[in-house]
C-alpha cells in the first residue's frame, strides 16, 4: 500500500491560522504590532523568492516586515552596523539575514552579532546552547516545523528509532537535537549521518523516522527505508527533466525534486511528505511563530 502523505502545507495554513489569531490578541493587550526585521543582501534568485515568501506570510499574519535589501557589494562593517542598529530599535522583534551571504562577508561574524532575543533563526551559540539543554527561546524553523508535523499528526517519537541524513547547523543537527530532547516530537534514539557515514544505506533502513536533509536530488532510495516507515524530506533541488510536450517533443524543464526518490520511497514508507508541499512551507510557519515569540518575550520584560 502507498505511504499516507504528510500535507505540510495544509498544516501550515491551519497553524498560520491559529499565529494570527495569537498576534491579534497580542496587539489587543499590547497595543504593539509584532515586527520582523529580513536582510537580504545581494542578488541570489533563490534568497530573493525565499524574502518575498515571508514577506508576504507576515503580512498575512499581521506581523509587519521591514525589508533591508543591499547591494551585492555591502561589507561586512556596513551590515554589522545595520544589524547593531536593529538590535537597538525596541520596534524590531525579530532579526533574520537571508543565508548564503555574498562572498566577502563573514558570515558567523554577522549571525553572531544578532541580539540573542532577536534571533529567530536560532543561530546564535546562546540559542544553539540554549536548544540543546533544552530550554530554548527559538527553536530553529525548519526542525520545529518537521516535528510540529510530527507531533500533529501523531506519529509518535518517542522509543523510536530516528535517523537524520545532514548534519548542518541548520537543519540535520538540530534536527537531531530536538528528536533528542525530553517530551513529545522527542525522546526518539538519534542517528546523525553525514557524507563520510559508513553503510548508510543499512543505518537509514533501520529508521522508524528517516529524515533527509542532504541537498542531494533523490538519494534516498526505496531501497534505504524500513517498510511502514516515516520520511521526511527536506531536500529542495532544483533539476532539469524531460518532458514529452504537446506537440510529441522532448524538452528539459526546470524541476524541484527532494533528496528523496518520491515515486520509489512512497511504495515502501508508511508515511512520506511531497515536495513541494511538504517541509517547506512549514519552515515559514514558524518563523512567524518566533516572530511573535520575540515580540511576546521583549514587551514582557
Ligand atoms: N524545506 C526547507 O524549508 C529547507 C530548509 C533548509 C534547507 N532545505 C534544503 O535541505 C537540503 C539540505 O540543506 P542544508 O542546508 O542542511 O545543506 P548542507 O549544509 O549542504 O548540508 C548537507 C548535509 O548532507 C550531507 N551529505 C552530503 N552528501 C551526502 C552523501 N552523499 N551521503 C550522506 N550525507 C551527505 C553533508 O555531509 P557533510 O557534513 O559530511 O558534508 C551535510 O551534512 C537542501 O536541499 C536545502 O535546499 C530546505
């Protein structure tokens, strides 16, 4: 039997649904409009898709974002000084820099700089820190929206056998961190794999929750995955496809795959989510969420 599919985008619209019933009643009781900070520097195609998309998901929410876009040119010095100035502005709740940045700017310096309490990414070694002893202010966004699509779909972690292929600080460790951690959409037993793993293929198969966060088009193959189990792609993987057009043509088009073979995966796997449609728009979910987590946690102050 196919594998049941894990809708992250039907979640994500009912969760932005509940974050914006939360921020009208914050506004209500504090007469202050959540507000997130975005810097995108440079001219990545992909970065600036990416900003638009949670532009347009905080407007939706009722969180107002103030966009910063510089040129390709910015200096590390300049974006420090921008990144000191949004520290200081008691109207910014929340501090995002779009990832990669331009070749020139030190990147840890930049991330290091955000005010730990602003950081909704939860990149900062005290929010690192502070996630894996497990009382975080963020939780990073793309794992918590992984458990969150876990956790509401009650597929229980807890016992299980978890295996995370990516180890960035990003996603796969983390990712592992929070599968880790005491209570519910944790207290699973981690495996991290990464590229110099042995025997991956036989650790992935022992997965009750096989993640893949890997950057790799359709890695993870069906014959990678336990039967009846839960995957979860990460992956976003822009390729080219042949297609046979209208006219009995061939031509390559443009395609985003994970780095999970869908088709094969999906006759084996318990669950399984799409992409798109899966991790993705859950990643933007709970930038929000922190969005107003910053703001809730600054005003209580
Ligand atoms: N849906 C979302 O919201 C979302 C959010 C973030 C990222 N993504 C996508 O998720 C994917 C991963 O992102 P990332 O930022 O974590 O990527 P990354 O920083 O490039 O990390 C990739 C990880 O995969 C490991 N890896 C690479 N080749 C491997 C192999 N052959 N076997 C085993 N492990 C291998 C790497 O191992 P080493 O450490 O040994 O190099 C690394 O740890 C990308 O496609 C990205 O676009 C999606």
């Amino acid at each position: 039997m196919a594998a049941q599919i894990l809708d992250g985008k039907g979640l994500a619209q009912k969760i932005r649904a509940e974050i914006k019933v939360d921020v009208e009643k914050f506004v209500k009781e504090t007469n202050i409009q959540p507000a997130l900070a975005v810097v995108l520097v440079g001219d990545n195609e992909a970065s600036k898709v990416y900003v638009r998309n949670k532009e347009k998901a905080c407007n939706e929410a009722g969180i107002k974002s103030l966009m910063y876009r510089l040129p390709a040119e910015t200096s590390s010095e300049e974006l420090l000084k921008l990144v000191r100035s949004l520290n200081d502005d008691a109207s910014v709740h929340g501090i995002l820099v779009q990832l990669p940045l331009p070749d020139g700017i030190d990147e840890q310096k930049i991330l290091d700089a955000i005010d730990p309490e602003k950081d909704v990414d939860s990149f900062h070694p005290e929010n690192v820190g502070l996630v894996s002893q497990g009382r975080p202010r963020f939780l990073p966004c793309t794992p918590y929206g992984i458990q969150q699509l876990l956790v509401r779909y009650n597929i229980e972690t807890k016992g299980k056998r978890a295996v995370v292929i990516g180890r960035s600080d990003i996603v796969g460790k983390p990712m592992g961190m929070l599968l880790l951690q005491k209570g519910l959409g944790g207290d699973a037993t981690v495996t991290i794999c990464h590229s110099r793993t042995s025997n991956l293929g036989e650790i992935a198969k022992q997965a009750d929750i096989l993640v893949a966060a890997i950057g790799k088009p359709e890695f993870v193959t069906a014959d990678m995955v336990k039967p009846g189990a839960v995957v979860v792609d990460v992956g976003m993987n822009k390729i080219k496809k042949e297609i046979v057009d209208e006219n009995g043509e061939k031509k390559l088009v443009d395609k985003l795959v994970g780095d999970v073979d869908f088709d094969s995966v999906k006759e084996v796997a318990g669950w399984i989510t799409p992409v798109p449609g899966g991790v993705g728009p859950l990643t933007v979910t709970m930038l929000l969420h922190n969005a107003l987590t910053g703001a809730k946690r600054q005003t209580a102050k």
